[in-house]
C-alpha cells in the first residue's frame, strides 16, 4: 500500500531544496513556528519527535507557580510537580464569600485590569468562551469572525443600536452619581446585554454578543476608574438553572482555574511545606537538585523554580538552601522590603453609612481622619464601603499596626474599629459588625508579608539581581534554581499580572534549555527506548 503521506511530504522537501538551490537567502519561511512548539520543536514534518523532558520541581502553588505549570504543560513538558504548603492554590490570592460579596482577603482587582492585563487576559479570553462573558476573541476587527470572516450587515446594525439603546438606559438611571441596587453600571449593561441577545435567533446570537461585548470593551477603555469592576463582573463561573444562566461570583480566585485546566492530574501536590533545596548533589544521582520537604519525601529535579515569597526567602535562606545562596542574591533581597498589609472585612446587618451624612470613602482625606489613634489602630489608612456591597465595609491596615491586630482577637478588632467608625461619623449608635472576616499575612509562616517593594529605589536592578538564575548565565552549567514572582518582575512587583509574568519566564527557560541542549541537562542513566522494544513491553 502507497503512504501518501510520506510521499506528500517527500514532495514538499523536494520543493523546498529546490527553492532554496534557486532563490538562497531569499527564500521566506512560510512552515510551522517551531518556537511554538516546545520541546517538540525538532522536525516540521514530524510533530511528534519531542526531546526528552526534564524533571522539574515548582516550590508554590500560587499565580506564579500555577503559571509555570500550565505554560510548560502546552509546551509538552509535564513530568513536574508543584509542592504546595496549604491546603488550597493561589497563594496570596484568597477570595472568601461574606454577606452579598467576595472578600479579597488578599490581592485584588485594580483600576489597571483592562484588556492587556495578564490576568485580564487569563479570564476573558479562555476557550471556549464562558457564557454571557465579552471572552471571544476578534484580532481582526470587532465586525469581524476570527474563522468565518465578516459578520451578517443586519446583526452587526442592530447589535450596534441595541447597545446604544442600553447605554442611554444606563447614562439615564446612573446620571447622579449610581444606583446602589443596580450595582456598577457596567454591571447593569451586562445583564441588559444578556436580556436582549435572548431577543434574537440562535443563529445570531453568537455575532451579536460579539458585537455589543467588544463596544463594552471600548467603553472600558473611556472609563478605566471601572474597568476592575468590568471584570469583577463577569470574573465566575455559570450554573444553569431553568430560566438561563447564572452567573456565581468567585472573586479573583476564580481567574486560576484556566490555569489549573492545563495542569495535568496529580502533578499538584497540597501541603507540601518545603524543609530544604539541595542544588548541589552529585550528578551521579541522574538528578542537579533534591527538594525535600517537611515530611522527609524527596523530589529529585533537573530545575527547581521558587516562587515563594519575598519574605519567605528573606527569612528562611540560610537553612531553605544548601548549598546557601550567593552573596549577590542576597544582595537582591535585602533591598527590597516585603510591606505588612491586612484588611479587616466586617458584615452589617443594615447598611448604616447610607444614613451618615457625606461619603465614607472620603473621610480620610489627606490622612487627618486617623490622627491620634493609638495602638494598633494607627496602621489604619482607611474604610471604605466594598464595591457592589449593601452590608458589608472593609478596613485597611499597613505597617506596625497591622503585624499588633493578628494577635488580638475578633471582638477586640470588631471593639476597637467600631469606636472609629462612631468617632468619625459623630454617631454613638454604630452597631458591632455580625461577621467579621481578617488577613494574617504577618504572621503566617508560607508568607511573612503581603507585597513586595522597592527599598533602595533601584529602579529595577534589584528585581532583575533576584530573578536571575544560580548558576547564572556566566557559568558554563545550566542554571538549577530558578526564581519566578511578583517581586521578581521590574514595573510589575506587588501585582498578580507581575506574578504571572515571572512564572511564564522561568517556564519558556526551561523549555529553551530543553530545545537547545536536545532534552535534560544531564543524560539519563537509562538508554532511549526505540519504538519497537515499547510496543513490545
């Protein structure tokens, strides 16, 4: 039997000796993008010779370590294991539900999430697209398919005043300022949106979404103030009930699970505390590192990538790595701080502040609402009512003053920001909250801290000095440990986007180091299996 495919090919090599006999330099790469391909970027025409893969070893499970896994698992990478001292992912993101919102415990969205946000971009744009989210993606124009080409004239016309229509209902309803029981006006434009796409066939719903969605985009960009809230919004997971879609609130925490999609089963290991990293071992072990943890289980690996914290590597070094780290990664840490930031999140029975007279956003104008504090208290910087929210205020705290409040207790915490709140609005009858939820981010062990920042004001020298791979690029040996998380990432540290970058870094490392030295760092002790002796076993 003739294999046509063979001969295809065969053909195509022909064709491609001969254009380069007659045209040399001049001849245009038009194949594959080997780059794209990972590890398996060995031949075009045959997509499935792949180098050996390296054995890697991801310290945390947070944005910067689940980044990492999920970009070397679509590299074709994925004999790795991320350790994990909790009980759950994300790392400092932590997002808890608390009355008729989601606490963000720990990082949150902010006014720079639009569209060329990492994290934006985690969300909105996942395949498939979630129902009712503005996810579908449209590089060549917003009247435009991505496959089909150009929409149907009709849909796009009416999409198009459909839209203009819900923005004048929302300029009207919100023309003083808002509405608290509609919520942010985006908000409102979205769940308008999704009535009016149930108007139209099946057939045209897809285009006409694609329509009014991405005019909420451009919007977004005219307003960024709220472009957090746009993607707070759509930022959860659908449930279909009778009657449509649901759509159920996770908070940041829910901009993960695209990444823990790609992971593959069991490579994520929960509490798993690292005890030690041993990057100096023998190469006769087949392995460069060891990473044992506090239970005495070892994991031999080809790299090691840390993502743990700033406050982490500045406390637990001397003994978290042996041999110990060098003088000038040292020198890194020691100039940036790691900021002592916690939020008190408190539960109202009604909605107290609707009835004090001005806002209770401003009452900390300039700093002078908190003078004279004492305690603890004075590493209050302000109370604000939490966005979409009819019973719920959050507090912030930073420095000194949030280190003292993780040691009190909830009723001396709900005491002491009870008599603020009656100080500032001149209102003796404040309740107590009913609920109260708080951040330790102090004084938990697996992260000593909530930000990153920079002490010396190196102007990025000092992320880029703790980035850096040991052994570095210097050295004739392939780099072993490898560091990857927000205070790794100049302009971008204290942020998840920063988070997410540095993990995407250390993985296309690895995965360049694979392709360029054709598989592990090290040769295996085993001889390559050919295909006949594993079809035989």
């Amino acid at each position: 039997m003739i294999n046509f495919s063979k001969l295809r090919l065969a053909a195509f090599a022909r064709t491609c000796r001969l254009l380069q006999t007659r045209w040399g330099s001049q001849l245009v790469e038009c194949g594959p993008d080997l780059s794209e391909q990972g590890i398996c970027a060995v031949d075009p025409c045959d997509p499935s010779q792949c180098f050996d893969q390296p054995r890697v070893v991801i310290i945390g499970a947070g944005m910067a370590g689940l980044s990492a896994a999920a970009r070397l698992a679509t590299k074709g990478i994925t004999d790795f294991t991320v350790l994990e001292a909790n009980e759950r992912p994300g790392g400092r993101i932590h997002s808890c539900w608390l009355g008729d919102v989601v606490a963000e415990l720990g990082a949150h969205w902010n006014a720079d999430s639009v569209t060329s946000n990492p994290i934006m971009s985690l969300k909105a744009y996942e395949d498939p697209p979630r129902p009712g989210v503005p996810a579908a993606e449209h590089p060549r124009g917003l009247m435009d398919r991505v496959v089909a080409g150009k929409m149907e004239f009709p849909t796009t016309i009416t999409a198009y005043h459909k839209f203009r229509q819900i923005e004048k209902e929302a300029a009207h309803l919100y023309a003083l300022g808002g509405s608290k029981q509609h919520g942010s006006m985006l908000n409102f434009m979205s769940i308008r949106i999704q009535q009016e796409l149930h108007q139209y066939p099946e057939e045209q719903q897809h285009d006409a979404a694609r329509v009014m969605f991405g005019l909420v985009h451009m919007l977004q960009a005219k307003c960024a103030g709220d472009a957090a809230l746009l993607c707070a919004d759509h930022g959860g997971c659908f449930m279909r009930l009778p009657g449509g879609d649901v759509r159920v609130p996770l908070g940041l925490v829910g901009a993960l699970a695209p990444l823990l999609r790609q992971i593959p089963d069991g490579c994520i290991e929960y509490c798993k505390p690292v005890n030690c990293v041993y990057w100096g071992t023998s190469p006769k072990t087949g392995y460069r590192a060891v990473v044992q943890t506090t239970d005495g289980s070892e994991y031999p690996a080809d790299y090691v990538i840390v993502t743990v914290s700033l406050g982490v590597l500045s406390q637990c070094h001397d003994r978290m790595f042996c041999p110990a780290l060098p003088g000038a990664k040292l020198d890194a840490i020691r100039c940036l701080g790691f900021g002592a930031c916690n939020k008190i999140f408190m539960e109202y029975c009604h909605p107290f502040y609707y009835w004090h007279k001005g806002d209770l956003n401003t009452l900390n104008v300039g700093g002078t609402s908190f003078a004279g504090l004492c305690g603890w208290l004075q590493g209050l910087g302000r109370i604000e009512v939490v966005p979409h929210s009819k019973h719920v205020l959050c507090a912030y705290l930073s420095g000194d003053g949030a280190v003292s409040m993780e040691s009190l207790c909830d009723m001396d915490v709900a005491e002491g920001i009870t008599d603020v709140l009656r100080k500032l609005t001149a209102n003796p009858n404040i309740p107590y909250p009913k609920m109260m939820l708080r951040s330790h981010w102090c004084t938990d062990p697996y992260f000593a801290g909530a930000y990153s920042y920079d002490v010396s004001n190196s102007g990025g020298q000092a992320q880029r000095a703790l980035a850096c791979p040991l052994p570095g690029g210097s050295d004739p040996v392939p780099p072993v440990l490898l560091f990857a998380g927000e205070a790794t990432v100049p302009g971008h540290y204290a942020t998840v986007g920063g988070a997410r970058l540095s993990g995407i870094r250390e993985a296309e490392r690895i995965v360049e180091l694979t392709v360029r030295l054709k598989g592990p760092p090290l040769p295996t002790d085993k001889p390559k299996e050919t295909k006949v002796e594993a079809q035989a076993k």
